[in-house]
C-alpha cells in the first residue's frame, strides 16, 4: 500500500496536485479532556446525525467505559469544529480535531493541511529570527519528514505526535510571519531518495560534525553520513556542563548510588555508543542512547560527552544537542549567515538527495 502512495506521488504528478491533511496526536490521557473554541460544534462519527451547536463553546470529554462521553453524547468518536482555533490544553491548533478512544485512553488528533501544520512546527523548532534561508531549508526537511511519517502510519489513527519524539507542533501561538513567509516559499517542495520521501531527521546543535544516521538512530541510510559543520561555537547549546552526585546520577540510572562511570566504546564521531556505570549492584552496561534518556533529554543533551568524578560528583562535559543525524539547525543558521541559500544547506546535510515539488 505504501509503495502505491509513494508511486503514486512521485511518479504520476497529477495526482499529487492536492495538499496533503495530516493527522496529529495533541493529547493522549486517561482522564477528562476539555475543548474550547468559538462556535464550537460536534459530531459523533458513528451516527447518521449532524453536527450540534456548543452553546457554552466548551466541551468536556470524559471516558465511560470504551465510549466517550461529553454531554448528551455517547459514542466511540468525535469531530469537532469551530469557527477559528480550537484550544485543546494548552495549545489552540487550526483545522479540525477528532476524539477517540485509543488503546483504552482519550487521543485527541488534530487534523490540519500540511502548509498550515508547518507554519506552527516552525516557530517551534526553529527560532523566527533565524535567517530566512534557514528557516526555508527547515520548513523543506519538516514537510519531508511529515510526509514520510505520514506514509509509514497508515495503520495508525495519526500520523504524528507534536512533541521532540517527532517533531514538535504547539499550535497557533508558535506562527509567526517569518514562519509562514518559509512555508509558503518553498510550498510542496520535498526531499527524495530513489522516488521516496527521505527521513528528513534534524536537531538543534552538533557541536561541529553530525553523526551517521545508524550511530545515531540505528538507521543506516546513504543521505544521512557524517558532515562537518559550521556551527558557530557561540551557539546556545554548542557546549555545556551536566553535574550530577553519585545519589541522584544513581536514582535517574535505577542503580542506587554510583561509585563509577565511563565510556566504554565510541563511535567513529566520536559520541559514547556503550557506557559502564558501577554501582553496590555490581557493574551495568547500557547502551547511551540508554543512557541520555535515563538522565533525561534536556540533562545530557547529547551523546558527544566526557565525563569525569569529583569527589562524590560526576561531571559531564559535552557538545551538541539532539541525537546528531541528519540537518544541525544551529549548524543551517551558520551557512545562510555565510550566503548559503535553503538548497544548497539541504544538500550538504542529506547528500544524495534530489530536492522534488510534489504540488
């Protein structure tokens, strides 16, 4: 089926004329969910009926069983509409959304054009006042990877989620003109590998070279190598300093208090691949992907680390961060400041990729 789509796109250009909606999870929870917008209406999607005003322009949507409830309503899903943005949370998003119960939890997916999708992703990703051809070559690399997510979820109730473990999407506060003036410039264009869609992967900071999409992500793919970088060594995140004592560094580990911690192996960039950490329970060996996630994303925010004890504190030295593969976002702002344009910042991150308007 997948393979249909994708010929379907890239070789018959006709067909690919219409903007893609995309599908994105915005919440997913147990509990009670509340949504708001003006003129708000619903619509239970396993009935013959219409939709029904909200007069109170909120609707709460609860679990009852593996039904949905939310006033007069009991169904297993439902559309909402609204003239304007719908708040869900925190976030206000475009489009409509659609309520289900998924795997025993309420998943809220919102459902909005591509174009319009990006102009969010953007400002949430990406800074606007970065230069105008970084923004652009983000805006390519992000409708790429949507719509290559977007190929491989076609047995999914969405297509993404909206945080870093895709890419992240906060909805209407995150637009901005720049934003949409990056969008709207580079409309439909994507980046192909052999007639498919790349998996566009990018991250904030590497620290002066990416790394190989199979160090990184355990992909092996010819367009996501090892590049060097221009990042300036003023970026926010281009190097950094974790401190961490033997009982916390345990607790986020599992291990109890650490006695020990070094890299065992590293990868032909140079970031941990393996890590021993030695504790009373004896000696553990995670792999650091393993690793960062125990100490948390945001803590050590890349695998291009030292590490070294100081007394009963441990101190991880670092550069970069995200997981390093594919287009360094600080690294993209460097060359446009340099007078590279959004193509030739896209070909020097994914070499071997040809950049292809698919509508």
């Amino acid at each position: 089926m997948r393979a249909l789509l994708v010929l379907a796109l890239l070789l018959f250009p006709a067909l690919a004329l219409a903007e893609p909606l995309l599908r994105i999870a915005v919440h997913e929870g147990e509990g009670a969910v509340a949504l708001e917008g003006e003129r708000l209406r619903a619509r239970a999607l396993d009935g013959d009926d219409g939709y029904r005003p909200i007069p109170s322009g909120c609707l709460e949507v609860r679990l009852e069983g593996d039904r949905l409830a939310a006033e007069e309503f009991r169904t297993a899903a439902l559309r909402l509409r609204a003239d304007g943005p719908i708040a869900v949370g925190r976030w206000k998003v475009r489009g409509s959304v659609e309520i289900l119960v998924h795997e025993g939890r309420i998943l809220v997916v919102n459902e909005i054009p591509l174009e319009t999708y990006l102009a969010a992703v953007l400002g949430s990703e990406m800074m606007p006042s970065f230069h105008p051809e970084a923004l652009k070559a983000q805006a390519v690399a992000s409708r790429t990877y949507a719509l290559r997510k977007r190929l491989e979820t076609l047995d999914r109730p969405y297509d993404l989620g909206a945080t870093v473990l895709a890419q992240v999407y906060e909805g209407v506060h995150r637009e901005d003109p720049r934003t949409r003036a990056a969008v709207e410039a580079t409309t439909g264009e994507v980046l192909v590998f052999e007639h498919e869609p790349i998996e566009a992967y990018f991250f904030s900071s590497c620290g002066g070279r990416t790394a190989t999409g199979e160090e990184a992500l355990g992909r092996a793919l010819p367009y996501l190598v090892s590049v060097s970088c221009g990042e300036s060594e003023d970026a926010p995140r281009a190097r950094w300093d974790l401190r961490l004592d033997a009982a916390e560094l345990g607790r986020r580990l599992g291990l109890g208090a650490v006695q020990s911690v070094r890299v065992e192996k590293r990868t032909s960039t140079g970031r941990a691949e393996w890590v021993l950490a030695t504790s009373a329970k004896g000696t553990t060996r995670l792999r650091a992907a393993e690793f960062r996630r125990r100490l948390g994303y945001d803590a050590l925010r890349s695998l291009a680390f030292e590490v070294q004890k100081r007394g009963s504190e441990f101190v991880f030295r670092g550069r970069g961060f995200g997981h390093g593969a594919g287009m360094c976002q600080w690294g993209a702002q460097a060359a446009a400041l340099d007078g590279r344009d959004y193509r030739e910042i896209l070909s020097h991150y994914y070499p071997g990729t040809e950049l292809r308007k698919m509508y």
